[in-house]
C-alpha cells in the first residue's frame, strides 16, 4: 500500500499497514499453536468438502474488490488526491473502529473451531453449533470484525472511494451471510433457537 501511494511518510498508511500484519500474523500464530485443524481449514481450496456453488462465484468477486480495494484507497489519497477535504475526527474513528475490528476477529477464531472460509457444513470435523463467546453478541462476529475493517480502514487513510467499496462489500457480506444462515438451519436443528437467543446477525439492535 505504501509503494502505491509513493509516498513512504505516508503516517496513516504506515498505521493501517502494521495494523493489517499484525492482525495475520497474531491470528495465523494463535491458529498454528492451538487449532491446527481450524489453520488448516482456512487454506482448504475453492470448491472442495461441499462448499455451496453459489458460494464460489461470490468469494471469486468479493476477492476482487477486496484487491481493488486495496489498490485503489492508496491512489486515491496520495497519488491522484481525489478525496479532498477529509474531516481528521473520522481518521480517529477509523483507528477505533480497527481495533474492535482485530478484537472480534481475533476472537472468531478463538471461539469457534469451525470457522471455514468456505459455506460448507465440516462433517468430516464432526461440526456442531457454536454460540458462546462473542457468538453470544452477534451471530457473524468474523463478519462484524470484517465490516468495521471495510470502514474503519478508508476512514483512517480518508479516502471516500475506499468507503463506498467498503460499504459494497458490506452489503455482500450480509447477503453472504443470510445464504449461510439458510444452510445452518436445514443442518442444525437447535439454530433456530440461538436465532432467538442472539436475535442479530452482525450489529447489535441493528440486524
């Protein structure tokens, strides 16, 4: 990000950059000592162990935005400069709005075993429902941690492009998100009942 925008004093790129490593690699190390399986899971390859097809198409197209996403936030504030005027306080909520991000994200992983990048029910992994942990707040805490990175990061770099892509893909997470749930209860019977429990899928008194 930093060698896009071209410039290498660039202090909220440097933040959300160490911000981005930090996360993976805390994550990708707390998964390598203490779930393995739930590591190796999260490498498993598109289309295998009976990922929904609609699934597919959906993570080939969010991967793309998400790249663009990525490109496009740097040029935006350094290169071309096209969001101009950029309230500093919103830069502030962003850094917030991160750490809550690693918060919940971090705290997916740990809580559930089960967390497959992929729509699919882990039948070989004997998977059952989870809903303690930050699965007693909302029922897609992963998501949630992923929403508050889509817009806290734009908001910390100021860019506005970076926040409409953020707002796309939050969109077509929550359609994700519903395809899932309809998955989850022709498997699990007692899902109907943690969807009265935790009555919201990402954002409390929200949806």
């Amino acid at each position: 990000m930093l060698f896009i925008s071209g410039d290498w004093s660039w202090f909220e790129g440097w933040l959300f950059g160490l911000w981005f490593v930090f996360m993976c690699v805390i994550i990708t190390g707390y998964l390598y000592f203490k779930d393995a399986d739930l590591l190796s899971e999260r490498f498993r390859m598109q289309g295998t162990g009976n990922q929904k097809g609609w699934d597919k198409y959906f993570m080939f197209l969010i991967a793309i935005i998400f790249l663009g996403w990525m490109i496009i936030m740097p040029l935006d504030v350094k290169r071309f400069k096209w969001s101009i005027h950029f309230p500093s306080a919103l830069k502030v909520v962003g850094a917030g709005l991160l750490l809550l991000s690693f918060f919940f994200l971090f705290r997916s992983f740990r809580d559930n075993t089960f967390l497959s990048p992929l729509v699919r029910i882990q039948t070989e992994r004997k998977q059952h429902l989870v809903t303690t942990g930050v699965y007693s707040i909302v029922r897609h805490p992963m998501y949630l941690g992923a929403l508050l990175m889509f817009i806290g990061a734009p908001l910390l770099l100021g860019s506005w492009i970076g926040l409409a892509l953020g707002l796309v893909m939050t969109i077509m997470v929550g359609f994700r998100a519903t395809g899932e749930e309809n998955m989850l209860l022709k498997e699990f019977e007692d899902y109907s009942e943690y969807k009265k429990k935790v009555r919201y899928r990402f954002i409390p008194f929200v949806w």
